[in-house]
C-alpha cells in the first residue's frame, strides 16, 4: 500500500509546520492617491475602501498603517494641471512632491516612500508619453518621464516606479538619478506590464483614463509570453533593482517564469480591478472576502513575488489577517 501524507493535514499545528509557502506582511506595499488640497478624504467609489488624499490627512492616514506595520506605500499623485507634454509631472513642487516631504520629516527612515513614475495622470489627452503625429513618442517621452523620477528623488523618495513601458526609460532614470548623486535611489521597473482590462477602478482613481485610442501599443499583448520575458531583461540590464508584474492574478505564470529566470527581487502589482472584484463579490455575500484574499496573496508568493503590492494590504493587517 502506498502512504499518503495525509495524515499530516489532519492537524492544525501540523499543517503549519509542513506549509511550503510563507506569506508575511512585510511583503506588501500599500498603494496611495494623493491630490491637490486640504482635509480631504474622498472615497474612491469603484475601490470600496480606498480614498484620495490630500498631504495632511495622507499623514494621519500613513500614521495608523505605521502602527500596524505597513511601512512601504506607493504615492500616485493626480490634481496637477494637464498638457500635451505632461510637464507638470516634473515640476518640484508637485503635490507627490510635497508628500514625499512631508511624510519623511514626520516619520523618516520608518517609511519606505516609492513613487509611481508615469505622464498619464499629468497629460490632457491620459497617455503615459508625448504624442507626436497621434502616437506616442518614445524618445521625448524617457527624457520627461526620467526629469519626473528625478523630481520625486530630490523630494526624498526612497525608490521610484516607472510604469509607463517606453523603451529605455530605466536606463534613462538611473543615469539622470546617479548624475544628480542620487545612486542609493533604487527602481523599481513595471518591466510586464500588460494592455489589461484589470485597471478600470484605477482609471477612475487616478483620473488617466486615454481620450483617445488605446496602450497596446507600448503595453503588453498578454498572448505574447516570450516578448514579455525580454522586456524584462532589458529593464534588468539597464539598471532596475526590482522587476514587477502587473497584474498580479492573471499572469500567475508570467511571475513564475520570471522568477525562474532572473535573481532580482520579484514583484506583483494585485491591481485595482481584482481587488474590486473581491470587494463586490463579498459585499453581496457570495465569497468569504478574508479567505479568498488570502489565498490570492499565497497565490502571488507560490508563484514567486517576493513584494506584493495590493490595496488588500490595510484589511490584512488591520483585521489580523496574517
């Protein structure tokens, strides 16, 4: 007779013991949107849970995630004035800008600030570069996109994320950072990026939705496994320090593949639409919201990220999740 080990699932203490996959809290990253203003605390109503903050109540609100330990967070800013060209992206005082100080003269080295580093939020027509002759620009895109990753490292951000998939744009961050002496800035590279239909909730949130077209073009085709391992690779070689991919759910083989070809850190981005759609679905009662977010977060980690980032990240602590 062949003995299964099953005898080993039987008890509680046991199972944990022989688990295969470690889930902790020091893994996530909490998401925030910040904009222009003050007291505001506006609920985001696609995102049950999440809110717009200004820099005043985004302390408080920082404070609380402190004592409960979610110590990494991830700054979107919106609010700023639009243009073709996005440049307000890159202006110092940016109201990420004046997060990012204001959170590290208050907590210092007990917060870990990485800021997205994208034009959509900050264009008039809510692509993630300059449009010449109706298609992105690729070129005059990395130069404002790397001038934006400069702008939140002076302001003090610990490491910065560049999520709009032009070309070269790592490459062109770090020179920029290590050019202005900010070589302990660290990257952290959307290197997968997919054209998803998972990020409508964030479109709302970060008021980026494209006026015209699509991001196929330089997102990428989620029926192309091997052209998204490149992107990555060539993100690695010209100086990210973390790969992501986004999203997280979906792509669960892409996280696992990357994993198996590359030695930097992993990370998942459990994007907007997943976590709206657990949301919704626990609301009417149809799912169990804890059990099902767990199992997602082991998912990630099964898979192979090392860093999750999730709007989950609050409820898993705040409610002794894990």
């Amino acid at each position: 007779m062949i003995h299964r080990p099953r005898r080993l699932r039987k008890n509680a203490i046991i199972r944990e013991l022989v688990a295969e996959t470690r889930f902790h809290k020091d893994m996530l990253i909490y998401p925030y949107f910040i904009e222009k203003g003050k007291n505001i605390t506006s609920p985001i109503n696609s995102m049950p849970g999440i809110n717009h903050f200004s820099p005043d109540t985004l302390i408080k609100d920082v404070e609380k995630g402190l004592k409960k330990g979610i110590n990494k967070i991830l700054l979107f800013g919106g609010g700023e004035e639009k243009s073709e060209d996005g440049k307000s992206a890159y202006k110092k005082d940016t109201v990420v800008a004046q997060a990012i100080k204001l959170l590290k003269k208050i907590f210092g080295e007990d917060i870990y600030i990485i800021t997205d580093v994208c034009l959509c939020a900050y264009t008039s027509h809510g692509h993630c570069g300059i449009i010449h002759d109706k298609y992105v620009d690729n070129d005059s895109s990395i130069a404002a996109i790397a001038k934006m990753g400069l702008t939140h490292a002076e302001a003090g951000a610990d490491m910065v994320a560049p999520s709009d998939m032009m070309d070269g744009r790592v490459g062109a961050i770090r020179q920029l950072l290590d050019k202005n002496h900010f070589e302990n800035t660290a990257i952290m590279s959307y290197s997968i990026k997919f054209a998803s239909s998972y990020y409508g909730p964030f479109r709302e949130a970060a008021d980026s939705a494209p006026q015209f077209g699509d991001r196929k073009s330089y997102q990428m085709d989620f029926r192309n496994p091997n052209e998204t391992m490149q992107e990555a690779y060539l993100d690695e070689e010209e100086g990210a320090d973390i790969l992501m991919v986004k999203p997280a759910l979906a792509y669960l083989d892409i996280i696992n593949r990357l994993r198996a070809s590359s030695n930097l850190p992993i990370a998942c981005y459990n994007v907007s639409g997943e976590y709206s759609m657990v949301k919704a679905a626990a609301a009417k009662g149809w799912i169990d919201e804890k059990s099902i977010v767990m199992e997602n977060m082991h998912a990630f980690v099964r898979a192979g990220s090392g860093l999750i980032i999730t709007y989950h990240a609050r409820d898993i602590v705040e409610k002794g999740w894990a």
